[in-house]
C-alpha cells in the first residue's frame, strides 16, 4: 500500500466545493475550473447491488476508474539521457469521488535532475468529470485510463492537459510543465512510454488491504516497467531510457496513518524489488508496517517481523522553505531474503508543498542504492516518500 496522502485534500477541497455549491459564493475558479453551476441532482435509477469485497483483480478492466471514495495512478521512475545525464520523475492523477459532490482530480509533476542538482515541481487540481477520458467497450466497461489534467494559466487560457494513460501494462506520460507553474527551476516535459516486464503484483497477496475501521483498498504495482522517449528542459529535447514505477490504489478510505507515512519502491539489478510501507499514528506509533518482496519471480509479502527500516538521526535535511525536517538515510534489512539495503537520496531537496491542491506538503525523491544480497554486492534504483514531517495544514 502506498499510504494515502489525500486525506487532507479531500476533506480540504470536496468541502470548499460543497461550501461553494450550498451558498452559491464563489466568484472565482474552485481548482482551476470556472465556476460551479449549482443543480439539483435528479434521482438515479435503482441499481444492481454491488458485488461484495474483495473481488479477484481483473485487467485491464481494473486499471480504469472505479466509483470508489479514493483512487490515485501513480508513477515514479529513473532515466538517463544519450549524454549521461540522469534523471528521477514523479506523476500521478488523485480522483475523489464524494456523494452528490462534484468528482475531483489533483495532479504533480516532479523531475529531478540529478546530474544539475535541481528539483522542478508543479501542480494542477480540477473539478468535474472531464478528465476522464477513457473509452468503453460494447459491455459499458473501461478497459484502461486515460486522464487529461488540465486547467487554466494566470490569463484564464486553456493550459494543455497532463495525460497519463495506460492499458494491460502499455502506459504513456505526455505532461508539460509551464514556466509559471514551475516550482523550483524552469519549465520542463515528459514524453515516456512505458511497458511492464511482467505481471503485476497484488499487494496483501490478493490486491486487497483491510485498514479495519478505516476503510479499504485495492492495491497493486507493476514495479519494473522499461521506460523510454523524451525530457524536455529548458528548451532541450534529450531523448531518455529507463524504468518506472506505477502504483493504482482504490477504495472506499479517506484518511489512514494520522501521523504521516514513510514509504520505499526499490528496484535492484538482480531482478529483485521491494516495496515497504511504514504508517505512523499520531502518538508517533506504528500500527500498520508491511511490504512486497519481489525476488527470483515470486511476488510475497511481508508484515513487520520480516523487514526493518533504520534511519539515521544525523542523516537529516530541513526545508528552507517549509522548516520541515525529514531523515536522508536510511538501512533496510529483509533478514529472510539476505537482504541488507543501504539508501540515500540523490537530491537533498525533493520537497513538494502541495498545500493548493491536495493541502499537505511531502517529500519525494530518487535514492542512491548500495545493497548486498547474502553478502554480495547488487546495485539498483530506488524511490522514497516521506509525509507528516511538514507544517499543519491550515
């Protein structure tokens, strides 16, 4: 599971939107879309009960949209351009779905450009259901996403939509970032495309996470997908290789771990992945740690007496601009697989102050891998996140 960073978000924007709805108030753009028009809804017809849950994962009809309270696609990933230069990316579509509100939609955009020490970022949030784009089959069902983020620049012109779509493991990113929407550098572009070297793996071991009394979630990865095509910054088209990370998570949850989580996607050069999740409660306790062991093939998981993430308390970067301070080190050890996983990040400024769109700020960025696999040494790639370190939401 990739904790929800949402949960602030989707109380934050889905009540501005009710608010706006119930007093008819706003005047100007709710997340870059133009006003609301209030309505009452009509009555919809009575529908089928829906099968209980969990159901068995089904693609590519489960990589489009569900009716779910909470879903995100998400990917992050590596690359190195014909000249050397090395690159890490972050993009990912939140979709909120609440009653007769309105659907809502957040995105980010990241690229850290290792080999120039800089991190760009921005953001785009709208209401409605135009971005979705997918088409449908004869039977009514969805056979993949494609979700179109657009929104509208300082002068209210259309901005180009960032579009992230996929179907069966073949996915493509074709998002530009604008000069005025860039945070942290210039303007930037991302033209991947994307196809899974093997099947996807079902987290908890059937694609479905119990939270208890805080919902639920579908949950899975295709975490070793080749990547190739083009980074444009400032204005230089490099042509790219590499690999990426997607995640799809969807359910009926809205806030999980009210202290924050730490979460890792390691990718080694054997063919090994990993994924961990460490979610915090507020007390700073740990009531759910769990993971996803890769390794020769076999996809399983792995609860908390199996794996072990030790950061190191002078191993530490504070934002100049948040005053946020986050660990920038950390040992992961998976005794049973003879695993030990040192991590570091390339970047010590990979902070995204999301506080517009989805009201939190995090910290997201490309590691430096040293690893041993029963003693030997294996190198590799790797991606951590980091939240609950930043200021409260307001």
């Amino acid at each position: 599971m990739r904790p929800p960073r949402e949960a602030r978000w989707l109380g934050t924007s889905l009540g501005a939107a009710l608010l706006c709805l119930i007093l008819v108030a706003c005047s100007g753009p709710i997340l870059a879309n133009p006003p609301l028009v209030p309505s009452i809804p009509e009555t919809p017809p009575p529908t089928a009960a829906a099968p209980a849950d969990p159901q068995p994962l089904v693609f590519p009809r489960d990589d489009a949209p569900h009716h779910r309270l909470t879903e995100w696609w998400y990917y992050t990933g590596h690359l190195e351009s014909d000249d050397g230069r090395s690159f890490g990316f972050e993009a990912v579509v939140f979709r909120a779905e609440r009653g007769l509100a309105p659907v809502t939609w957040a995105s980010h955009l990241a690229l850290t450009d290792e080999s120039g020490g800089r991190f760009i970022y921005g953001q785009r949030a709208v209401i409605g259901p135009s971005v979705d784009r997918g088409v449908a089959d004869a039977n009514g069902n969805q056979t993949g996403f494609t979700l179109a983020v657009g929104g509208f620049d300082p002068s209210g012109a259309v901005r180009e939509p960032w579009i992230l779509s996929g179907s069966g493991g073949s996915d493509q990113i074709q998002a530009a970032l604008a000069p005025d929407e860039a945070t942290g550098g210039g303007p930037f572009a991302l033209d991947l495309a994307m196809t899974a070297r093997d099947p996807a793996v079902a987290h908890g071991g059937i694609g479905w996470i119990d939270f208890g009394s805080a919902g639920s979630s579908y949950y899975y990865s295709r975490p070793r997908m080749t990547a190739s095509g083009f980074v444009t910054l400032y204005g230089q088209v490099l042509r790219v290789r590499g690999t990426a990370w997607f995640d799809h998570q969807w359910g009926d949850f809205v806030s999980v771990g009210g202290g924050g989580w730490d979460w890792f996607a390691v990718n080694l050069d054997d063919g090994t992945d990993l994924t961990i999740s460490l979610v915090r409660a507020p007390d700073g306790s740990y009531p759910l740690i769990y993971g996803t062991l890769v390794m020769d093939g076999v996809a399983r998981g792995l609860d908390r007496t199996e794996l072990a993430v030790g950061s190191d308390p002078t191993r530490t970067w504070t934002s100049p601009g948040t005053g946020s301070t986050y660990p920038a080190g950390w040992t992961v050890t998976v005794p049973g697989a003879g695993l030990v996983i040192g991590l570091e990040p390339t970047l010590a400024d990979q902070e995204l102050d999301t506080r517009a769109t989805t009201g939190v700020v995090y910290w997201e960025g490309s590691q430096r891998v040293t690893a041993t696999r029963d003693g030997r040494p294996i190198g590799g790639k790797a991606y951590v996140e980091l939240t609950g370190y930043g200021p409260p939401t307001p």
